[in-house]
C-alpha cells in the first residue's frame, strides 16, 4: 500500500501504527520517506490498555481505529487525517476523492455490495476502509463519539445493528453535519463488490465500467480483503466469484508485488514471514468445504507458483 501510494499519490505523509515489536523495528529500519512509524507504547493509552484484554487482536485493532485518527489528528495538529486499510493498493491518484469530497467534515465509502453478497443489514452501508476526518468541530465531535462507542463496545459479531467498528457508521449522514458519501466508483472496488464492473487495461490504467450505465472510471484503489498465504503453498483469495481478467489485471500483479517485498525483506531480515502465512488445517470439513465452494465457483485456493505463472485453474 505504502508503495503504491508512493507510485501515484504525489504529496502524502501516512502515519503507521505498528501493532506488534517486530514489525515496529523493521519499518523503522526501512527509514520509508513520507511515513512516520507509531508503536503500540506511543499510541496506546489508558483507556484502550483497559479494554485491551477483552478484545481479540483482530477486534482490538477495530477498537484501534478511531482512537488512532485521532491520535494523529491531536499529536502531529494534522488539519485532516485519512485512515486506510493496510491491504489498499492505489492504481491512480486518490485526489479525485478529496476533489470530490470538498468542504465537508467527514468522508464515507460504501462497500456497494454486489446483489448476491449485499450484507448491509450485518456488516454496514460504511466500509472503514477509507474514512476522512476533518480537524474541525462537525469531524471531531463524530470522531470522538465514535471512539467512546468503540472503546464500549467493539466485537466480531453482529448485535443490536452493531458490527465491530462499521455498525456505527450507518447513520451518520443523519446523525452528524458535514457527513459525505463518496460517489466515485473507483474509490472502494472490492472482492465483494467488483462483478458489477468490467475492469479492463488501458496503457498502464486500470478502468472499470459499470453494468447498468455503462459509466466508465478510473480505478483509484482495490481493497484485496480475505487474501491470505497458506504455510502449506497455496493463497486464498475469498469466497466471491472473480474472473480470470479480474484475477489477471488486479489480483497477480498486487501477488507478485508481494512476493517481491517478501523476498526483499527476508534477505534483509532472514527468518521473518511478512506474509504472516496461516497454518494450513485438515479437518473433516476440508474436502466437503471445497467441493461447495467448486461448485459455487468461488474456490479461490491456488497453488502459489502456479498462480504466479498465471495458472488460474480452480
């Protein structure tokens, strides 16, 4: 992500909170221009070290999310701060977002479900995947509102309309001023998402076209929620269908791409995973998950080098 944004974004700073020792020391040592590396002993406070054993580490990072908007807002007097998610990569430049979003306070994304994966009703109309704050009184009394809810209750389950960190953001275009959802379709294209689109090339760009209008965009980032590395060789790319050109253009560039910040690190850093590669798991659900997930067609477990090579056979 930090790469891509480097590749197209122009003038940035992103400000890293790094969640465990290992990872602080080695983004540290990359000495990465336009970044400022933030540990957990810097950035955590009272109230989080409170709440911090009650949470698993995937839902104490949701909890972490408005607190460390606003951390940064706070501690470096930032005038706007844009939280996203580290598994975004930028095909294009992100200011027609902010052109876009102009003078309001707060900046939305919609997951904009395709039909057959629509989950509003659980898992929100928001997406936190790319949520802007303004250092101004409409954006910081929403940011603090949504950190106090988190810091109450932040958990992976659905419960009184609640889910993690997004439930919260369903009603803030009625609940707060200055609220903006934004409209730019390449702004948010997404596993769960991308079948509404034809993603075709163009030179080096990447554009997608929507179905029903046929309205043409430039894709700005691509948010590759659910890939994962297997330690036993394979990559899983989710549940939902992907099409080969969508699996040729977005998904084995970003793989390759990966690879090669792995086989860079680990020349400097021999022994470390910056995949995080899972433990591959056989159990008695293994064969009959597979074969529903074939017939579906949405079995998306790829031997590496074959992916790699551009094999996409399921």
């Amino acid at each position: 992500m930090y790469e891509s944004l480097n590749a197209v974004a122009g003038k940035f700073h992103l400000y890293i909170f790094a969640f465990d020792d290992k990872c602080c020391e080695i983004l540290k040592n990359e000495k990465l221009q336009n970044a400022t590396i933030i540990s957990l002993n810097e950035f955590e406070d009272e109230k989080l070290l409170a709440i911090k054993p009650t949470r698993s580490r995937a839902e104490y990072c949701w909890t972490c999310t408005s607190s460390s908007i606003l951390y940064c807002l706070e501690k470096f007097k930032l005038p706007q701060c844009t939280y996203v998610d580290a598994d975004l990569y930028f095909y294009s430049s992100p200011e027609p977002i902010f052109a876009e979003f102009g003078s309001r306070s707060i900046l939305l994304t919609e997951h904009r479900y395709s039909p057959q994966y629509a989950k509003d009703d659980k898992n929100g109309k928001f997406c936190v995947q790319f949520i802007t704050f303004n250092n101004d009184e409409r954006g910081m009394k929403a940011l603090v509102w949504w950190r106090e809810r988190c810091l109450e209750w932040c958990y992976a389950r659905h419960e009184d309309g609640k889910f993690g960190d997004q439930g919260y953001l369903n009603d803030w275009e009625t609940r707060f001023d200055g609220v903006y959802s934004l409209q730019h379709l390449g702004g948010g294209v997404a596993a769960w998402n991308v079948q509404q689109y034809r993603i075709y090339l163009e030179g080096e760009k990447l554009f997608g076209m929507e179905h029903s209008s046929r309205r043409d965009f430039e894709l700005i980032f691509y948010h590759f929620h659910y890939l994962r590395f297997i330690s036993n060789g394979t990559i899983e790319l989710g549940r939902r269908t992907l099409t080969d050109k969508v699996l040729q253009l977005i998904y084995l560039p970003y793989v390759e791409k990966l690879e090669k910040i792995k086989s860079r690190l680990q020349i400097k850093y021999p022994g470390i995973d910056p995949h995080g590669a899972q433990a591959y798991t056989f159990t008695w659900k293994t064969i009959p998950l597979r074969l529903y997930r074939k017939s579906k067609d949405v079995y998306h477990i790829y031997d590496l080098n074959r992916f790699l090579s551009g094999n996409f056979q399921r």
